[in-house]
C-alpha cells in the first residue's frame, strides 16, 4: 500500500499536542490531528472534505493568514483563546496550526488597582 505524502504529513502530526489541520485550495479539510478534533469534536472522517464555515479559502502570500478563535467557559473551565496561524504551499493547499494563547491574553489585562491604606509610620 503506497502511502500519499498527506498520509504521511498528516501522520507526523496527529499526536501533536497542539490543534493542526490541512485544506486545499477551496477550503476543504484534507486532514486533522487529534488535538484539532479534541477542540472541535468529530472525527477524522468526518471533517475531510468539508469547508469550516466561517474560515476563507486558504489565503496565498508571502505572510501567513493569522487569526484567533476563542472557545467558550464551559464546565468550570475558563474561555480558552487559540492564536491560529495558517501558510500556503505552492499547491495552495493551506496548513493551518494553533496555539493555546490565553495566559498571554490574561496578561495583558489591565492590572488591578490596589488601594493601600494610609499609616503613621515615620522613619
């Protein structure tokens, strides 16, 4: 059995820990990594061949397509904010990848004012 080099591509990346799929030109999901279907739900099988609605059609270019999708709290977790960044191959097909950037997000929250009470401290 010959193995296409999507096979193999998409093979290297299913147990990475971080959300990855691959689209071709039209949009349509060639494949998707565990981590991906963990953050979306569904199968494998499912997803190939289907266009993410509310995502363009790969965009080709000199500079990865960047965009952030934010999942909501759910089951006592917080909202979880993923920075996705996706590149365009000369066939263009589009391989997308995400980061989970919400402890960067939460830094840059304006800081707490804090109130401090007067003394009669003298040096």
């Amino acid at each position: 059995m010959t193995r296409s080099p999507d096979d193999i591509f998409a093979a290297q990346f299913w147990a990475w820990p971080d959300p990855a799929l691959k689209r071709d030109p039209h949009g349509r999901v060639i494949f998707v990594n565990a981590a991906f279907l963990n953050m979306f739900g569904g199968s494998v099988e499912a997803w190939q061949g289907q266009v993410i609605q509310g995502w363009s059609a790969p965009q080709p270019g000199p500079q990865p397509f960047r965009f952030e999708i934010r999942t909501p709290a759910a089951d006592g977790y917080p909202e979880q904010v993923y920075d996705w960044l996706e590149s365009c191959g000369p066939d263009g097909c589009g391989f997308a990848l995400a980061r989970n950037v919400t402890v960067f997000v939460e830094a840059q929250a304006p800081a707490q004012e804090y109130h401090y009470a007067e003394t009669d401290y003298q040096a």
